[in-house]
C-alpha cells in the first residue's frame, strides 16, 4: 500500500513509521475473512483492510473524522487478521498510531475521555480497585443492569495453605486486576507449583504491566510501569529465580513485547530483552516441565476458550492444547476457536453491545461442545464470559489444582 503523508504530518515519526508498515499491505483482502468485527457488522470499514485504507487515508490527508474514528475504535486488536495476513502486516502497531494521530487530530468526544481516564486511574491499581468493587457492591442494586452485570462477586480465598521452600523458585506475576477480583488464580498456580516442587515468591513492589495503559493510548505511561517492572524482576532474576511467570496471557503479551516500548531508549530496550529470556506464560512454562505428578485420574472434559492474546499473539495456543491434553483433560475446542469472545481488554468497557454479541456466540459455541466447565487463561476472557455463563468459568489452572 503506497502512502504520501501529508505536509501537516510530515514531521511526525509515527506518520513515517506507519507509512513502512502500510508498505507491506498488498490489499489482498485474506484477513477481512476471519475478522470478528468484520463478520458481526458486514462492513468493509470494520475489517482490517478497510481500517488500513482508514489509516492510509488520515496520513494523506493530515485529517481525520467521527466516522474514521468509529471503525478504529470498534477494532478488538485481536490480532486473528496478523495470524490470516500472508504479508506479515504489523496490524496492531499501525492501529495504535491511527488511533493516536485521529485522537491529536481531533479531540474524542468528553464522555469518552472521561471514561478513559478513570479506567486508567482505576483498573492498574488493585487496592482502588478493591476498593471501588467494595463500594460498587454495597450499592449493586441501585446501579443500571448493565454495571451491576460487570461487578465480580466476592470470592472466598477458601484453600489456601502454606507452601515449602524449595530450591527451585520462579517469580510469579500477580496481575493488576487479577489480584484484585480472583486471586484464587495466583494461589492455584501456587498449590501447583509446589507439587512440582517449585517456589513461588512474589514481587511486592511489582505494578500493572501496562497493558491497560497501553489498550488506552497512553504509551508514555505504560513505558512507566515497564520500566518499574524490569527494575523490580532483573535483579532477582539475575541473582537466580528460574523464571518470571504469567497467567494472564495479555500481560504475558504485553512483556513479551515491552523492547518495542524502549525503541528509543537502548539501555532498557537491552535489559527488556534480557527479561525475555525468563518470562514465560504458565502453558509455556508447565509444557515443558515433567507434570506426570498432575496427571487427572480420568479423563474430565473441558471446553477451552483460547484467548486471543494467546493464539494471535503469543502464538503459543498448540503447546497449551498439548500440555492439557496430556494431564488428562478431555479438550473440547469451539468452531469459532480463532475468534474473540469481546472481552479484548477494556473493549467490554468501550463497545458493550458488540463485545456482547461476541460473548454470545462464543458461549454458544463453548456449550455446544458438551463439556460442562470451561477454562481460559486470561482474566479479561474469564470475568467477560464469566458474567453470562450458565457454564462455571475458570482459568484452567484452577481446574487443574480442583481435579489432579
Ligand atoms: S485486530 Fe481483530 S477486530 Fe481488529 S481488524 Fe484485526 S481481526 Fe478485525
Ligand atoms: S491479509 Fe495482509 S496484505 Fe492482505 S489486505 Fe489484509 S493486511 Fe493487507
């Protein structure tokens, strides 16, 4: 895809960076097959390649418009079209700068804002967080149906126990929101773990990972909390601890990715890339370990919900379908596995009545595998689907600590 930019844009580096990007786009069209939004709207504007013609558009033009910035905002970044592209498109790195050139070039209207920003002053933070599900509890019955529906009930932490020391330990990742409203998660891969005879320390000073930050065009700050992380995890990793583990794969995504955050900054790009080398999804992590200790007694079956973040982003969904097959799981796949379930970080939050009917089909099609449980391995997928199961959701980590 050919682009000229603008003279209104031309000194702009995301302007010039995009333009390398589109360049490899050779409008075939393959993607707009397997895009969720695609399919739910029939539109050509809300596939990747009419977003891509939106994008080429803005740059030639220097403008942007309420219409443009529907079609980019209704965009789930899932990533499903960069996994179908045969070009290799860097799809959601151009989809972040549309959205951020259209956001400078026109102001998003001040409800929109608003609701930006105190998703971005609530979710990253567990404590006010906490606090804020505290308060929206006591008051759930006052609340519209459509808030009331989003507030987790209050989980007991009912089997916890202490741990032994042991002399494999691995740093594990608390997660933002996770800690906040299913902790449960953390203290199964703990029990898990530990039959494995391995430690889990935890990180007390470790922050959100950014990825709320960054789903809300806020680079700068997700830099931030990057930044802290690496500080807080390099060292400790250094001194020995086998691994940083995730098991939330949007966070596992979002650190697999933090060099491109540091492209102008070397020296944290490097000690990025040296995190790498320990970071690992907890899929990732257990396939590679001897789990003949986990193995179920029979076989239990299991309707899995891949994450996108998963499957299109961390390309890791085979090792996970591996490993869970072969604890013992009897692994029910949906027909719409490539697709999204609508959770897609806060685009519950922002496109309600699309990440709705998304979360319809997906639970469809999770139920009509037969399996009576369903598993995920992200937070935003579980607390989505969670919401309108019949079915109990989980992660499957939690299965796995139920059932082996
Ligand atoms: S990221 Fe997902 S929703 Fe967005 S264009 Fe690609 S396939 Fe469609
Ligand atoms: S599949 Fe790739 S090359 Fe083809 S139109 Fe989509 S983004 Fe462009």
């Amino acid at each position: 895809m050919d682009t000229r930019i603008s003279f209104l844009l031309h000194d702009d580096p995301t302007a010039r960076e995009a333009r390398e990007l589109l360049s490899r786009c050779v409008h075939c069209g393959f993607c707009t097959a397997t895009c969720p939004t695609y399919q739910l709207l029939g539109d050509e504007l809300d596939g990747p390649r009419g977003r891509l013609y939106l994008i080429r558009q803005l740059l030639e033009t220097g403008k942007t418009s309420t219409g443009t910035r529907q079609h980019l905002d209704r965009c789930l970044l899932c990533r499903s079209c960069e996994t179908t592209c045969p070009s290799g498109v860097n799809y959601h790195r151009l989809l972040h700068i549309g959205r951020h050139l259209s956001g400078a070039l026109q102001s998003p209207p001040l409800s929109q804002r608003l609701r930006n920003a105190l998703l971005r002053g609530l979710l990253p933070y567990p404590k006010r967080l906490g606090a804020a599900l505290g308060v929206a509890r006591l008051v759930r019955p006052l609340l519209p149906a459509g808030i009331r529906g989003k507030i987790p009930s209050r989980r007991a932490d009912a089997r916890l126990k202490s741990y032994s020391s042991h002399p494999r330990k691995i740093l594990l990742f608390q997660g933002c929101v996770q800690s906040a409203v299913a902790r449960d998660i953390n203290d199964a891969t703990r029990r898990v773990l530990d039959r494995l005879d391995i430690e889990c320390l935890t990180v007390a000073r470790e922050r959100c990972c950014g990825a709320v930050h960054h789903h809300l065009d806020a680079e700068k700050q997700a830099r931030k909390f990057a930044r802290h992380n690496i500080d807080q995890w390099l060292p400790l990793l250094q001194e020995g601890a086998e691994a940083l583990l995730v098991t939330a794969t949007a966070c596992a995504l979002e650190i697999q990715e933090y060099p491109q955050l540091f492209d102008k900054d070397p020296a944290y790009q490097q000690k990025a890339t040296e995190l790498l080398q320990h970071c690992q999804e907890i899929g990732s992590f257990l396939f590679q370990q001897d789990t003949g200790k986990l193995k179920l007694a029979t076989p239990h079956p299991l309707a899995l919900h891949m994450p996108c973040t998963q499957q299109h982003g961390l390309r890791s969904a085979d090792k996970v379908i591996e490993l869970l097959s072969r604890l013992g799981f009897d692994l029910r796949l949906p027909d719409d596995n490539h697709l999204c379930c609508g959770s897609a970080g806060t685009y519950s939050l922002q496109q309600p009545r699309l990440a709705g009917k998304l979360r319809q089909n997906k639970l469809q099609a999770l139920e009509q595998t037969g399996a009576e449980i369903i598993a995920s391995a992200n937070i935003g997928c579980l607390l989505h689907l969670g919401e309108k199961s019949r079915l109990p959701v989980k992660h499957w980590i939690q299965w796995l600590d139920e059932f082996s």
